[in-house]
C-alpha cells in the first residue's frame, strides 16, 4: 500500500487534564501516515486522484486547535475519523499526537499516542 506521510505538524492548543494545560496552552505535534492507492496520481499527475495534504493539514489544524479534549487518545482519534471521512480514496490511517510539555516531573522528550484506523 502507498503512503503520504506528514511529520511534525505543529499547533498551540488547549488539551488536557489539569487546569493549567486548558488555560496556558502548550505544544502539540502530529505525525501522519495516511495509506491510499496512489498509481493514478503518479500516472495522471492531478491533484483529484490524491490526497490533498493541504487539505489534510488544515483538517487537523482545525481538530487540534478548534476543539479540547481531556485525553491525547481522544485527540488522536477526532483526528483520525475527521481525515477518513473527508478522503473516500484514504484506506487507512496512522496518526501520532505528541505531548512534549506534558505535566510530568522528570526529565522526558515527549509522551505521545499513536493509533491506527482503516475502513475494514
């Protein structure tokens, strides 16, 4: 199966489970794998037989910024049914939510979630 893949989408948001992470914000990153056939594009060259990562990018921008939740998993998954439902060519999905500021002492380079979803 073809793959578009997105790293480190980025946006401030307002997620969490304390108090201090609804109303400071923080970072939040996003990986993508999405899983399509993508012969008909490489042979049409026409953005209508792809995935449109723009459109993508903006789906999940809204997702992650328009919106809060208690739970990246949760956060994840809003992801996830929000790009399988906008793309009919998309027969899968891996997203990648990561926390780097999460409200853990100690040292650490991020917490994250990943899952993956398909139309079977």
């Amino acid at each position: 199966m073809d793959s578009i893949i997105a790293r480190g989408l980025t946006f401030k948001a307002y997620h969490g489970l304390y108090e201090q992470e609804t109303q400071q914000g923080q970072e939040f990153r996003v990986d993508l794998e999405i899983f399509a056939e993508l012969s008909k594009a490489g042979q049409s060259d026409q953005i209508e037989d792809t995935i449109d990562y723009a459109q993508a990018f903006k789906i999940v921008e809204e997702i992650v910024t328009a919106t809060r939740v208690t739970l990246i998993e949760t956060l994840a998954e809003n992801i996830a049914q929000a790009l399988l439902c906008s793309f009919p060519l998309m027969k899968a999905i891996e997203v990648t939510v990561y926390k780097p500021e999460a409200p853990v002492a100690g040292e650490f380079e991020y917490f994250a979630v990943k899952i993956f979803r398909s139309r079977e």
